[in-house]
C-alpha cells in the first residue's frame, strides 16, 4: 500500500484495508490505553496529528484506539492530553 496523504476520508472499502494495515504493523492494542481490541471495542483509525490541526490519512500519521480512547482525545495533541 503506498503512503495515503490525502486529507479526504477515503471510501468504507478503503479504511478496511487501512485498518488492516494498521494490525499487521501495529497489532491488536489501542494506541493510547494498551488494552486488546475485541468484538466490544472493536479499533477505530485515529489521527496522531488531528485532521483539524493539518494532519493527513498518511500511514505515518495513523494509529488504531478504542473508540472511547479516540473520543477522549477529540482532537488534541498527544502531549495535550493525559491518557
């Protein structure tokens, strides 16, 4: 998969394979809480850098959290927030 800068969000079929991506490289814990994903909390993609501050869909950019975790964050910057 090549490296995806757009700032658009791309299709559903699209973010699949993203998130697939992201548990091969990543694997199955949410970036902020180190807890397993399971079928409860099932990972949601999350921006390190915010869309809303510049940040883009580029793989560098992406983390998979909870999607309590990634609500929690809104869109604050990692050292903003206390997890």
């Amino acid at each position: 998969m090549g490296e995806k800068t757009s700032k658009n969000r791309p299709r559903q079929v699209s973010r699949l394979k993203i998130k697939l991506f992201l548990i091969l490289r990543d694997g199955l814990e949410c970036y902020w809480c180190s807890q397993l994903f399971d079928t409860k909390s099932p990972p949601t993609i999350e921006h390190v850098e915010p869309l809303s501050h510049g940040g883009t869909w580029a793989f560098s950019n992406l983390k998979l959290t909870h999607k309590e975790c990634n609500q929690r964050r809104a869109d604050s910057w990692p050292y903003q927030e206390e997890f």
